[in-house]
C-alpha cells in the first residue's frame, strides 16, 4: 500500500518571551522586612530606651560642634531646627495609628497642639540659646498649621527664637529638599549665618546653607 502524509501541521506555538526585569528597588541593599516585624521593632526601639540614649548622645555631640571655637566670633550665629520628630514628638500619633498616615487624622493631631517636646532636642535648643545663638524653626508644615505649631511650641516651652517658617501655598508642591534648601538660602542672604541644621529626615537639612547637618533617629518614615 501507499502512505500519505499530512502537510498541513500547524505550527507549536512559540514559548512565552521572558517577562522584562522587575524594576529596582526604590532603596537597593535594604532587606524586606515582614511589615508587622518592622513596626514591633520600632516600638522596642522607643521602649527600650534605646531612641532616647541614641538621641542623647547624639545631642551632646552636636553641642559639642557648636562650641567649635572658629564659630564664637561669628556674627549671626544661627541653629535650624524642624519641628515635627525633631523637636515635637508625633511617636503617639503614630502608634495610635499602626504607623499610617492619614492627612486628615495628622492634620487634626497638628491642630490639637498636644505634641510633648523631645527632651533632647530641648536640651540643645536651650544650650544653643545660652551660647548666643539665634534659632529658626523651619517646618514642612503648611501654613494653615502655622499657628497650631505656634501654640504648640510655646506650651512646651520652646519661646524664644527668631522665626517659625512654614510652607505658604506657592510651596506646597516642592520636594522637602527644595522647599528647606532654598529656604535656608534665603535666610543665607537676610544674614543669618547658619551653622548647625537639625532634622529627623535626611532632606531636611541637605542642598547646602548650614554648616553641620545633624540628624535625629527616624524609622518610622521616609520624606524625599
């Protein structure tokens, strides 16, 4: 007998393209950490006692570049310090609300005008004032917040200094670096000599116009 052949096979698929390379981790060489694991930590960091001898030690070595020598002829000796973590602690607000933030319930905590200053943070406001500088507080809060911050402040004993800035509406939409950067730039050219910026974020003292950035422990969160 004959055999045919079918020439009408259709063609296998061709595999699957390999998906595209997942994008890089916003902060690369940081481990995942299961979230609940996280925020347990965090609590044991401020329970422990171990936020405030980090801070403490922290303060008394910022103080100690104050004192630097090449600064005591300076005129217009200045400290920037932010407010919120820096020197008015949110910590309860946070817990109160497992670590999220939520503008409207933050917004109410900024109004209440409750925020318990940050002892260490004090402690080198009041040093800084004896030694003859002028302080700023230079906030990322926005001007509709201006006076709760003010009340806030004076409650918990921060009464002298210089200027309380907060954004106005033209700055709303800048990054923290951009809006504290420029400014301390401006307070740069009113004459201000700004030599030592205190923040719990990095960007709160980065882009130049101090002369030490110090930086206060923050794991709660993160602000570009």
């Amino acid at each position: 007998g004959s055999f045919s052949f079918n020439t009408n096979i259709t063609s296998v698929d061709s595999p699957p393209s390999p998906p595209p390379p997942p994008p890089p981790f916003p902060f690369p060489g940081t481990p995942l950490v299961n979230l609940d694991f996280a925020k347990a930590n965090i609590k044991t960091y401020y329970s422990s006692g171990r936020y405030d001898s980090d801070l403490w030690e922290l303060a008394n070595f910022w103080f100690s570049q104050l004192l630097n020598p090449s600064f005591r002829n300076a005129t217009n000796r200045t400290v920037v310090f932010d407010v919120d973590d820096t020197v008015l602690a949110n910590y309860p607000e946070m817990v109160a609300t497992d670590f999220g933030y939520i503008p409207k319930i933050f917004d109410a905590w900024v109004q209440s005008a409750n925020a318990s200053a940050i002892q260490q943070t004090k402690w080198l406001y009041e040093r800084v004032l004896h030694e003859g500088y002028t302080v700023i507080f230079l906030t990322g809060r926005k001007d509709t917040q201006a006076n709760a911050t003010l009340n806030n402040l004076q409650r918990v004993g921060f009464t002298q200094f210089s200027q309380l800035i907060t954004r106005n509406s033209t700055e709303y939409s800048l990054t923290a670096e951009q809006y504290k950067s420029q400014r301390r730039k401006s307070l740069t050219d009113q004459g201000y000599n700004i030599i030592g910026c205190v923040g719990d974020q990095f960007s709160d003292c980065t882009g130049g116009y101090t002369v030490y950035a110090m930086k206060v422990p923050n794991f709660c969160y993160y602000i570009a």
